[in-house]
C-alpha cells in the first residue's frame, strides 16, 4: 500500500507531501528523510523505500519545505528539526503496534538525529543512518557527530567505503565512543550515494538489496 499524505509543520507555518509504503507484512515504521539536494521522490528515495517494503519495512518519506517549495537552499536549522519532529508525530498516528524507527539519506539522517539529541522523539525506538555525513568533502572532522553522545538509542551507520563525506577513519572512532549503542554496517566500494563501480562486481540495486535487509535485520 501507498499512501499520499499531508505533513504540518509548525515552525514553516505550512504542509509538506509525505507518502506512507505500507507492505501488508511490515513488521517495523521507519521514518526517512531525504538527503540536502534532492527530495523524496529521488531515484534513490523511491528506490530504497521499495526495497525496504519487499523485506517488510514500512516507509514514511517526507520533503523538507524548502524542496517542497522548489527551492535549493536548505531551510534553517529550527525548520529542518521541526519537519522530523512533525513527520515522526504522523508515523505515531499510522504505526499502530509496529516498532517505530526514524532516519534517512545525508542530511536527512543528521537532521533527525539532531533533532533527537535535543529532545525525545515520541515513540522512536532507533536511528538509521543511509550515509552519516560526517563532515564536508575535503573536510575532516568529526565534530558533526558530537552530539550523537546525547542520543539513547540505538544506531545503524551505513556507509561507504568511498564516502567522500564520511572517512572511515574518523566514523570509526565515533561509533566506538558510543558502544553497543552503535552498529556500523559498511558497503565495499559504495561512494555516499551508494553507487558502485562496474569493476567492483556488483550492481547498484544488489547494494540498495543489501541496505534494506540490513535494516530488516538490526530493527527486528
């Protein structure tokens, strides 16, 4: 089942789409937001959403406003949470006894995790990251993943070998600072859209097959 939705975000003051993949055997919600340059209805969105149905994982994809008005920019911080914190209240509103997760692809993963460092997420029972941008290509650093201390949930990382916004060597160190709370999943030769060279053997859609059985696996 797919469903349309309407999504009120108070801090905008206006509704963003939202759509609800529901597959008659779902056995978890997870709520995915979508990476800084493209929106819900991206190739890989879609593409992801699909596969995760097709192991039974629910999907709620929801726009950021600004995507929703057309525009590039990002809107502002305050915005960004207040639009996970709103998507995940309507995912509580179709969840009924399903486990609850919330995440999504670069910036949308962030945001969530932000937004649930600063305050509960209701009902959030963990966080998936579809390629944590740890810091800005050709900038390393690790202190975008500071406030992930403050989270006290569990969290999937899942990352690429040639993520140019994630260098192993510093996501590592983060995901042993936060323990068994942590669980890093890595795709060999996957870049951070989890796009793959011919010479590596696989395709792109056996990786997108892969991320969603991992989900399966670490949210049941």
């Amino acid at each position: 089942m797919s469903k349309p939705m309407k999504i009120f975000v108070a801090e905008s003051e206006d509704h963003v789409s939202g759509t609800l993949v529901m597959p008659n055997d779902s056995t978890c919600l997870l709520v995915l937001g979508h990476g800084a340059g493209a929106g819900m209805h991206h190739p890989f969105m879609e593409s992801i959403a699909a596969k995760l149905s097709d192991v039974g994982v629910a999907t709620l994809r929801y726009q950021f406003p600004y995507m929703e008005k057309d525009r590039r920019r990002p809107d502002s911080r305050a915005t960004l949470l207040a639009t996970v914190r709103a998507a995940v209240k309507v995912a509580n509103d179709q969840v009924g006894p399903l486990p609850l997760f919330a995440g999504g692809k670069s910036m949308g993963g962030r945001m969530t995790s932000l937004a649930a460092s600063e305050a509960v997420l209701p009902g959030v029972q963990g966080i998936v990251f579809v390629g944590f941008p740890l810091h800005p290509v050709g900038k390393p650093s690790t202190s975008r993943g500071d406030h992930l201390d403050a989270i006290a949930l569990p969290i999937l990382f899942l990352q690429g070998t040639r993520d140019r916004l994630a260098d192993l060597d510093l996501l590592r160190p983060v995901c042993d600072r936060l323990g068994e709370r942590a669980t890093l999943h890595i795709v060999d030769k996957a870049d951070h859209s989890f796009h793959v060279l011919k010479r590596s053997g696989r395709t792109d859609d056996e990786v997108l097959k892969e991320l969603a059985e991992q989900i399966r696996v670490w949210s049941t």
